[in-house]
C-alpha cells in the first residue's frame, strides 16, 4: 500500500515538472535598443538636391524645411530672399505652403535674415540641420521629416518630403515629390531631393 502510493505520489511530480517545462518563456535579447523618450537629438542632418536655373518670370523660389513626424513645423533651413522678404505679399501663390507652416507674418526682419538666400546658382545645393528648433534648443531623438517646396512658374509647385530617422546610426532616404498644377513646366528645376543622418562621434 505504502509502495503504491510513493509510485502515484512520483508520477503526479513528474507530470508537473514535465508540464511545467512546456510553459516556460524564452528570453529574447535585442541588440538594437529602440531610441529612448527625452533623449537629445546629437548629430545633423544634411538635406541636399539637384537645382537648375530656370528663365522666366514666378519660377526659383523654394524653401527647405523640417517638421515632426507628426507634420508639426519645426524649423526653417532656408528660403529664397524675394518670397521671404515681399513676396509672400506680392506673389500669395509663392511657397504658400512654407508661408502658412512657418507663419511668415510672425516673424521679424531678424529672423527673416537668419533663413534667407539670393537665388543660387545650377548646382547640388546643401542645407544643414543641427537637430535644434527655431528657437536654437536641441530636439529629441526619433524620427523627423524633411519637406522641400519649389515654385516652378507661378501657381506651379513640387512639395518634395521625406523621413528620417535622427538616432545612433548614420541613415540617409531619398524625398518623394508631389506635383501641383502643370506637372511639365520647369519640372526639371529641382531633383534628386535626399537626406543623411550623421551622428556626433562622442
């Protein structure tokens, strides 16, 4: 009787541990940390793109900016001089959307000066980012976009946009482009609309 009941007594045991072996979890290791809220932003972006110089009245204005990843605006990179200055008066159709986003008739001369450039020359044309906001404090890490405006010839425009991710890694993506209005006028003015990440060495 006793021998029966130390058998059933290690049966039930065993049944348990083997059970109990079924159940476990696996640890899983992650070796790429994802990007941790608060931490700051250290490194720059540079946004580069192809612009040819077109003739003719109401083309060569553009202006490079950076939002959020939830499209809030962040900071102006740079804008052409004429809309900066009066035309986004005389000319409303003119980088409208920076006008509206950036709220242009917010800002003062000093600000106006600190984002503005005379039309350049055809070229790759560079704009750099240092992951601070329009006030000169630095940002936190994550993901960000680039948006790109040119007015082609009048109420004609591409808004060029795309992401990137401001973290540990060294990452570039390339814009894509929506055109308004005429999609063939001065359509070749700018191209090639990219963006890369390069973080600070510490």
């Amino acid at each position: 009787m006793v021998r029966k009941l130390i058998t059933v007594i290690m049966l039930g045991v065993c049944v348990l541990f083997l059970g109990g072996c079924g159940n476990e979890k696996l640890s899983v290791k992650h070796t790429d940390k994802p990007l941790q809220k608060g931490v700051i932003a250290l490194g720059k972006v540079d946004i580069t793109f192809n612009y040819l110089k077109q003739g003719g009245f109401g083309s060569n204005q553009f202006a490079v900016w950076i939002e959020d990843s939830k499209g809030n605006y962040i900071k102006t990179l740079g804008v052409t001089k004429f809309v900066a200055t009066k035309g986004y008066k005389t000319r409303e159709m003119a980088l409208a959307n920076w006008v509206k986003i950036a709220k242009r008739t917010d800002m003062n001369a000093q600000q106006v000066e600190a984002i503005t450039n005379a039309t350049p020359s055809t070229g790759m044309q560079t704009y750099e980012w240092n992951c601070t906001d329009a006030k000169g404090k630095p940002v936190e890490a994550g993901e960000y976009r680039y948006v790109v405006e040119a007015t082609r010839y009048m109420e004609d425009y591409d808004i060029f946009s795309g992401k990137i991710l401001v973290g540990k890694k060294k990452v570039a993506s390339r814009a894509d482009v929506k055109a308004v209005g005429d999609t063939e006028k001065n359509k070749s003015m700018l191209t090639d609309v990219q963006a890369e990440f390069t973080p600070f060495s510490k």
